[in-house]
C-alpha cells in the first residue's frame, strides 16, 4: 500500500517552487546575521557584502562542494586499492602550455593529499568576513574547477581503467523497459565502482542466471560502458524504478541518490540498502564496504535479500517502458576519427553534452542537439548522455557514449589529443561544453574544469551566477581574457540554437 507521507517528484517539485532570490545567488546564509537576502542591484547584507560578493562566494561553495565530491571519489577508489596519490599528477596529464598559464596566474593546484587543502582554503575564503574581492573570489572557482578535473575526473578515470579495464564499444539498453517482470531485479545507483563491480561478479556467477541487474545513474553508466550491464535510469527516474514494483533490491552508495527512496522502497517489497560508510539513509539497511573481501560478502548477501524479496513480489507486474537501443563504450580513441572528421569538413565541430537532468528543465534540448548533429559531433557523459539514449540518439555515429561524470575526464583528452594533432590551442578548436540541466554541484566544477581548458562552456540552467553582477562580466572577460573561454547562461533552447548557427564555435 503506497504510504500517505510519500510523493512524487513531480508533486515536490510543485511545493517546492525554486526562491527567487536564491535562483539568482542573490542570498546569503554565512553567518548568522543573516540569512541576508538582496532584492535590488547596490542592496548589501548586514555585514556589507554586495551581491558580487554574495554571488561569488556562492559560487566558490557550488565548486568546492562538487570538486569534494569527484576528489572524494578518487581517494575511496585509492584507499580500497591501497594506493597513494601520483606525483605531479597534473603536471602529467595538463597541456603544457596551460600549465605556464595556470602557473603565471596562481592557478596551479597542490598536488597529493594537498589539493584537498585547495578545497578547504576555498570554504575559508567565501566564510564570513574572509575575502570579499569577487574577482580573487571568481580566479580561486576556476583553481577548484582545475583541482576537480584532474584530482577528482582524471584520476578516478585513471584508477577506474586500470582496477576494471577501458570501456568497449557495444550495444547496450537503456529505459525503464529493461526492468524484466519475470527476473529477480537488482538496481544499482550511485557513483563509485567498488561496490558495483563486486555486485556485477556476484550476479554472472553460476545459480544467478535469473538475476537482473540494471543500474542507475553514473554507476550504471560506467557498467553499461564497461559490460553491457543495461541502464534504466538517470537521476530523474530513479523513483520510478522502484514505483514498478519490481525491483527487489536497490543497492546505493553515494552522490545523487533521493533520501526518498526509503519511503518509496517501503511502499513495495524493495530493500534499500545502503553501502558507503559516508551516505547513510534513516530508515535504509546500512552494509558498509570497507575492503574487497567484504565487498564480496556483500554482494552475496545482497542477491540473496533479491532472491528472497522476489518471493514475496506481487506477480502481475507490467512494465509500460520500451528498453531503447543505445551504441555505448566508447574512450578517448575516438579522438582521431574525430579529428579526421573535423580536418576533412565533415562536422564543424564537437559539442560535449554533459552533466545532469534537472526536472525543472524541459526536453526541447533534446530536439536542438538532434538538429545541430547534422553539422557537430556530439560527446555524451552522464545523466544527458541517458536523455539523449532515451530518445533514441545514441548511435554511435554522430552521439557518442563516454560514460560517467567523473569520464569528462575523456572528453576533456579528445580535445586534447585532437588540439595536439592539429598544432593548436585547446581554445583554438571548434569545441564546446553543454550542460543544459545542472542539477548537482558536481556539475558546475565540471563545467569549470573545461572553462579552464579553454573550452567555452554553456550551462542551462541558473547556477550560481548573478546576472545582474559583474560576476557575469567576470566570466565573459576575464576568463576570455586568460583562458579564451566563457561561461554562459542560456536558459532557451532556441535561442542557443540559433546564437550556435549564426557564430559557430570556436
Ligand atoms: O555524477 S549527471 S545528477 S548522476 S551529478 Fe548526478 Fe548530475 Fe546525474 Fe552522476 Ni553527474
Ligand atoms: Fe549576511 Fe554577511 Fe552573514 Fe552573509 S556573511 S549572512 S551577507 S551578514
């Protein structure tokens, strides 16, 4: 019986109107003076902070927060490997002569355990009272986007390709239609593999031919990638998958899981179940993974718990979802093909589309890319790689699949490798970044990882930039200045269609 206290995501989506004020970074809550909120350009908080000031800062907290994240990720995947942090991590894997920029600008992170002090130094500067120049502010953003890339997407990458190999090019199924009624159904959703891979072995073990696992979000992007293990969801269907009533287990570690999972799993005979030491949920089963040996463990005990819930699963259960085609798997050998197609004119360009799926923003994106294909590539990473399987696009031939978040680290190679194959400057490439629907933090570090490339990077969706600031002037100009890149907002698909067809890129 579906429990009274339990919505939809559409329905909180509705209750939940987004503040206006907040929506425009125009409110801070620092101190506790506050929380100040600005209504009208010159307006200050009790403190006297301006809404650049404001704004930046918020900004800083969104970067910092998500480069925490992809960081975090990398050192999980370190201590379950029982391997230390690289030396001259970035000095390895940056272009050279970005590195000469970085360094004439301050930019360039401390490496090892060191650049989560980058992080922390960025949670110091934006507290109260600390710094209050939004341009040293903004200047510190583009060093945590910097820190993100390399400390959080390359090196998870990295650890990623060597524990369980590269990605192969395959076909695979995405949608809620590859949730099979007549299977034991284990749904896997999260970000870090060591958990996921243990699960995938268990389930290909002899006796498990009836278990079905499917993932979620960027776990079960890197596992489509790598096996063909079939994706039904993104972050925004991650309800839906349980509202089938046929998932029996829906295991969970970190990043972008909905604490209202718990409500939704009780509402069936679903067990959620917890399995990072650092995200519990109330009311979830909690199986920590610590080491190898217990990740195993778990995972036995998990198909298990499928095996004896699906006994107890109601038995005329449909799924009114096609699974979809999807060509995925694919890594940064692209990069010459790619380069051959741009050399010999047959697409303008490449257009990254990355990040999340906000539900707030619509599907017309959908239509757009799908429209600019004819002339661009497309590189596709994480919950708007899922939109564009969705609806049919992944083929393979103009979309391509590269997997999770943390693999922007292979589209941010492929502009690399194409750059160097071309004698040019990363800025100097008909490249672009899109993220159309952030929803996470993570999102907007990524997003400044490539403005630091020097790759221009378009977002969607209001993040925390103020356009009435000069923190949009500070991004247009100074990061033009210094990087020849920009970050823009555009919330409109049309219009960034038609400005994308009028000035191409580049
Ligand atoms: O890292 S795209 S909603 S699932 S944050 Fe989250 Fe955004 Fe999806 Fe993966 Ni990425
Ligand atoms: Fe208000 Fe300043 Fe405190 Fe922010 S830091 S809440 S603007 S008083």
């Amino acid at each position: 019986m579906v429990k009274e206290k339990f919505e939809k995501l559409r329905d909180r989506l509705n209750n939940n109107p987004p503040c206006p004020i907040g929506l425009k970074s125009m409110c801070c809550k620092h101190c506790m003076m506050g929380p100040c909120r600005l209504f009208k350009p010159g307006d200050v908080g009790v403190c006297g902070a301006n809404q650049d000031v404001i704004s930046s800062r918020n900004l800083l907290r969104v970067v910092a927060a998500g480069a925490s994240a992809h960081t975090g990720h990398a050192l999980h995947l370190l201590d379950f490997l029982g391997k230390k942090f690289p030396d001259n991590y970035i000095e390895n894997k940056a272009p050279k002569y970005l590195m000469s920029v970085w360094k004439k600008l301050g930019m360039m992170p401390k490496v090892k355990y060191e650049h989560f002090k980058e992080i922390s130094e960025a949670l110091h500067a934006s507290t109260m009272g600390v710094n209050a120049d939004y341009q040293d502010i903004l200047a510190r953003t583009v060093k945590v986007g910097i820190v993100d890339g390399y400390l959080g997407l390359y090196l998870s990458t990295e650890l990623e390709d060597e524990k369980y190999g590269k990605p192969t090019v395959k076909k695979g199924k995405m949608n809620l239609g590859v949730i099979k009624p007549e299977m034991i159904n284990i749904a896997v959703h999260g970000h870090e593999p060591m958990f996921a891979e243990a699960l995938y072995q268990e389930t290909k073990k002899p006796g498990n031919e009836n278990v079905n696992l499917i993932g979620v979000c960027c776990t079960g992007a890197s596992l489509l990638a790598r096996y063909g293990v079939p994706l039904a969801s993104n972050v925004v269907f991650q309800e839906e998958v349980i509202s089938t009533g046929a998932i029996d287990v829906m295991a969970v570690d970190v990043q972008c899981v909905f604490p209202s999972l718990v409500d939704l799993s009780e509402c069936f005979h679903t067990s959620l179940i917890t399995t990072n030491p650092l995200a519990k949920i109330e009311g979830a089963i909690h199986m920590p993974i610590t080491d190898k040996d217990n990740a195993k463990k778990v995972a036995e005990s998990i198909v298990k718990t499928a095996k004896n819930n699906f006994k107890k699963r109601r038995k005329d259960i449909q799924i009114n979802c096609k699974e979809v085609d999807a060509v995925v798997g694919f890594d940064e050998s692209i990069a010459d093909d790619l380069s051959e197609q741009l050399r010999t004119k047959k697409i303008k360009g490449i257009i990254a589309v990355i990040g999340c799926k906000n539900p707030r923003v619509g599907d017309e994106w959908i239509s757009i890319y799908k429209k600019l294909s004819k002339d661009y590539a497309f590189l596709a990473t994480g919950c708007m790689a899922f939109e564009l399987g969705r609806f049919g696009l992944l083929d393979g031939k103009r979309f391509f699949h590269l997997g999770s978040c943390v693999n922007n680290s292979r589209v941010a190679e492929i502009f690399k490798i194409i750059a160097e194959k071309n004698k040019k400057k990363i800025t100097d490439m008909p490249f672009l970044v899109s993220a159309p629907a952030p929803l996470a933090e993570k999102c907007v570090s990524i997003g400044l990882f490539f403005a630091a490339l020097g790759v221009d990077v378009h977002f969607g969706y209001p993040i925390e930039i103020n356009l009435d600031s000069n923190m949009k002037t500070f991004l247009s100009d100074v990061l033009k200045t210094h990087f020849h890149s920009k970050v823009f907002l555009e919330t409109n698909p049309k219009l960034f269609y038609h400005d994308l067809m009028k000035a191409g890129l580049g």
